[in-house]
C-alpha cells in the first residue's frame, strides 16, 4: 500500500519544490496510524482517503464507524447494528488455541468488558458471572480443561428457537451457547436458589409457566372464536397432567437432598448477587446485537460496521468482542514475511472512547503485538490527549489535521511536535504527519499540503494525485 497523502509544503512555500508525502505501511516500524482533527477539519475526508487506498491494494479492512459516515468505500459493505437488524457477535465463541484460548481465558475477557463498563459491579458479581458461564458451556459439554471440546459449531438466533422448539436438546451440543442461552441458564440458577429442587423440576415448573401463558392468550381469543373451546379444554387437561408431574418432580428433589443449592451458594454466593448478575445480562440481550446474526457482509474485503445506534457502552463491549474475534484470526495466519507487510486493517472512527489502562485491553494488545501478523490498528480522534500513551508511543504513523489550540500544549508533550508545527497546519489545506521509519530515533513532523481546490498549493496537490 502506498497512500498518496498531498506535498511537503516547507519546500513548496520556501523553494517552490513539488515533492509528493506518501505513507506507506511497510516503510514504517509497524502498520499502526492516528488521525487527529477536531470536527470540520476533513476527518471524515483524509480517513475515507486512507481506507481507499488500503481497499485498492487488496488488504482486509473493517470499520467501526460511530457516526454512519465512512460507507462508500471502494468495495466496500455496510451493515447497521441496533435492535431493529439483530446482526451480532457471540460473545461465547472460543478461541480454540489450547495456549491462548478455552473457556477460562473467554470467561475472564468477558468478565472484563462488563467490568469495565458496569459501575457496581464488585468482585461477587465477578465471580458469579465467571462462574455461570463457565457452568453455561459445561452445559454443552465444553470444559475449561479439555480442548477438544472446545470447537463447536455456531448457530444463527433463529436455528437456535427452531432447534429448541423441536427439543432437539442432543443437537444443541454441537453448537456454542449464546448469550441468550447464558441468561436463560442464570434465571434458572435464580429459581433454582428460590425454589430448591433439580434441573427436573426447574424443567417441569418451566413448561407449566409456559402452558398458563398459553392459556392465558387462549381465554383472550376464546371470546371472538368460540370454536376454541375444545383447543381450551385439551390444552387445560395438559396442564393438569404438568402440573402432577411438576409435583412429583419437587417431591422426589426434597426426598433426595442434598439438591445443589449449597453447592450454587457457594459458586454464586447469594440469591441477590446471582440476580444483579442477571439483571446486567438482560440488559445486554435487549440491545439485541450479542448474538450469532452474522452481518450480511457477503465476502467483501471492507465491512463498515455502522454502530451510531449503540449505546456507549454497547458500543464498547461490541467492538472489543469484535476485535478479539478478529486478532485471533490474523494470528493463526501467522506471521508475515517481513514483519511489517500489513494484510488487515481495523479502522476505529472515535477511537478514544475505546481504550483502557488495563494492559491486557484488546487494544492496547493489538498495538503491542499484532505488528508481526499484518494487523494495522488506524484510530481517529479528536484530540490526542484521550489516548493512552502507550498506543501513541506505538504508532508508525502520525497525522494531525488541526487540534484547538487549547489542546497544544498536551500535544506538544504527548506527541514531541512543535509549537511552529502545530501553528502552520490549517484545517483541509495543511496537515502535519509523523512516519517513524528504521533508523531514526525520532522523526520530526512534516507539513503536508492536501489536496485542496480552495488553494493554489491545494490545487497542485490534487493534480499530482490525479
């Protein structure tokens, strides 16, 4: 890839010189960039810039796009996440590696995420949660210390009710839980911890509740459709016949004591911590988007993930499952030849509101290491200053479009530029860019006039792009 990026405007202006400012990926110490420009200055332009020359070379990209601006990208297909669609990602998908996957590894990224942001979430909810979806994937007989069982198959939302309504339950184990099935296997640790009794009796009560409910709906149309009447009494004699065997199923739970409450007590600890652990995970499933709806992508090279409907947070526990899911999938390509050759790229618009301090975020992760696999990390922002330090000190590439001057001094400092350099960018004429390449210890920034028909510099650089 070698992206034409506008002219060095120093020897423009001082020497009248047309030389031509190129970023090129595999020049750089690593396939990483940060765009930074406050609203107005050609954000949106200069990244849709940049992923058009990644999608000509041929290189993977995907798009996290927060405000539903960047699609039309050569090639590209875009999908819009949100309640409405239901596209998503399971988050119980494992990474089958027996050295850096399984289902405590999964468990403890998903605990984190929601941890990171859920506040009030202490350490029993923690626990309880980690302990539920370590028991949820027991459920399908996939366990932290077998491997072999750790490579299931992955379902769409509504395989997954067909296959439940036809009590194909043997089936299901060739399957990955969802997040559906996580919560419905909480609520049931809930009343099992409620109630006593067994995964019998949990069953019978279960399809009790369902028959009321059916009932109940009957009664309301028995009185338009009085021909109902025989559906009512069939369904009310299969009631009776529940109802017995959900009374045997209590009886015969209280007769073989000890059941498994102490057992939950200890592994959920309360009645109240196991149901704020559901009440966060309900609220996950209404937003509709963790699930195993795939996006219709098609096998398109770049997928633009439009997720402006997402809430904060939603957004945040999205796209770090997403970039899991994806640096695990560059990595079993394994390395590249030249350790800088950049084949995917993940393109996060908004960036900052993404990382994290911790250092085992995904992010700061793929900043650290997924150079040598060809994953390049572009993040656009606003400002520099919401960007932990690690991730700047990680960039081969660094593009300033022109930052409010009340952030200057913090970029002087986070980004070693200089007074000057940061006084001659001009918002969509004037950019100022920073290339760290083998062999220089620290590059100076570089003014790079774009291309612009509104200036005369502007013009020249938009005729040697042509």
């Amino acid at each position: 890839m070698r992206h034409y990026l506008g002219l060095n405007e120093y020897l423009f202006r001082q020497q009248g010189k047309e030389v031509g400012v190129y970023y090129d990926p595999s020049e750089c110490l690593n396939g990483h960039a940060l765009l930074m420009g406050m609203s107005g200055t050609g954000k949106s332009f200069q990244s849709k810039r940049l992923l058009e020359s990644a999608a000509r070379d041929g290189i993977q990209v995907d798009v996290f796009d927060v405000h539903d601006e960047l699609a039309g990208v050569s090639g590209s297909v875009a999908a819009k996440y949100s309640q409405a669609t239901q596209y998503g990602t399971n988050p119980l998908v494992l990474d089958t590696d027996p050295h850096t996957g399984g289902v405590n590894r999964q468990a403890d990224f998903i605990v984190g995420l929601i941890k990171q942001v859920t506040t009030q979430f202490g350490s029993k909810q923690e626990a309880a949660l980690r302990n539920l979806i370590i028991d949820c994937y027991a459920s399908r007989w996939i366990f932290p210390d077998n491997p072999r069982s750790w490579v299931k198959q992955e379902l769409t939302e509504a395989q997954r009710r067909q296959m439940i309504s036809d009590r194909k339950w043997q089936d299901l184990r060739n399957y990955y839980p969802t997040l559906t099935d996580l919560l419905e296997f909480a609520e049931r640790k809930v009343l099992v911890m409620l109630f006593g009794g067994d995964n019998k009796a949990m069953n019978a009560l279960e399809v009790v509740c369902k028959q009321n409910r059916q009932l109940q709906n009957l009664c309301y149309k028995l009185a338009k459709a009085p021909a109902l009447a025989e559906e009512k009494a069939k369904l009310e004699a299969q009631i009776e016949s529940s109802e017995k065997r959900l009374i045997d199923a209590f009886s015969e739970a209280v007769i073989n004591k000890p059941s498994r409450e102490p057992q939950d007590l200890i592994r959920y600890d309360s009645k109240d911590v196991l149901v704020s652990v559901v009440q966060r995970l309900q609220i996950l499933a209404a937003s509709g988007i963790f699930n195993s709806n795939a996006a219709p992508f098609h096998g398109a090279s770049v997928r633009v993930h439009e997720i402006k409907s997402l809430s904060d947070d939603q957004q945040v526990l999205f796209v770090k499952l997403k970039l899991r899911q994806i640096f695990e999938d560059v990595k079993k390509l394994g390395p590249t030849a030249t350790g800088t050759e950049l084949r995917h790229v993940v393109f996060i618009d908004e960036g900052s509101r993404f990382f994290s301090d911790e250092s085992d975020d995904i992010i700061n992760a793929i900043a650290r290491e997924a150079r040598k696999f060809g994953l390049g990390l572009w993040c656009a922002a606003q400002e520099p200053t919401a960007f932990p330090q690690s991730f700047i000190t990680n960039c081969g590439a660094k593009l300033v479009l022109g930052i409010d001057a009340s952030f200057w001094k913090g970029a002087q400092q986070k980004l070693r530029i200089s007074e000057d350099g940061l006084r001659f960018i001009k918002a969509k004429e004037v950019m100022a860019i920073k290339l760290h390449r083998e062999g220089m210890a620290d590059p100076p920034f570089v003014n790079v006039a774009v291309p612009n028909p509104g200036s005369d510099v502007g013009r020249k650089a938009m005729a040697r792009a042509a």
